[in-house]
C-alpha cells in the first residue's frame, strides 16, 4: 500500500521555518513514509507517542516531526524543537492539532 504525505496548515508554516538542511533532509524521507509510515529505519525511528493514541513522531536533527495516519494518508502535524515537544501544554496542542478533520487548505509537500 502507498500512502500519500500531506501537510496540515501549521505544519506547512512550521515547515519553512525550520533550516533548508533539515527540510532537504525530510524530503529525502518522505519516500520511505510514503512506503510505510510505521516501519523504522536506522536513519528514521518512527515512535508511537504513547500520551496521545494515534500519532507518531520521528527526529529530524533538533526537531520531532509528529504525524498522524489518515487512511492512505499521512498528515504531518507539527515540527518542534526537542525538549519541549513533551511538555503537558505540547500534548494538548498535538490533541487540538490532530483531533480535527483536516481543512481543505492543507498542503502536499514540495518537491
């Protein structure tokens, strides 16, 4: 099965935030995501985020990259810098982030 990776609208605005080495270096991971969102890697160890049922993260240098998979897609959710993406006010926001139906403005990632 092939899953498509697309982005909900913070994630498209955090995404060009973050340095053009971390953003080229997600790019060259979506093929495996795109392949099977669950399955780890040596260079990509996915993790269920066992707080919030659903949504699973991964490292990209600093960051952690949270997703959540819809069906045959995989919505990439938020981009935050480690520590904080653990806190108590972080999992309300991957709960407000992840628990709505996603808009249709939401973003495909460039290529």
């Amino acid at each position: 099965m092939s899953y498509a990776v697309r982005f909900l609208e913070p994630a498209a605005k955090e995404f060009h935030r973050i340095p053009r080495r971390l953003r080229q270096q997600f790019k060259e991971l979506v093929p495996y995501l795109e392949a099977n969102p669950y399955r780890s890697y040596p260079f990509l160890p996915v993790k269920d985020v066992g707080r919030v049922p659903g949504i699973w993260r991964f490292p990209l240098g600093p960051y952690r990259v949270f997703f959540k998979v819809d069906g045959s897609t995989v919505w990439i959710g938020k981009f935050w810098l480690r520590p904080p993406a653990y806190g108590k006010t972080h999992i309300r926001e991957l709960r407000r982030t992840f628990g709505r139906t996603p808009a249709t403005g939401d973003r495909e990632p460039r290529r």
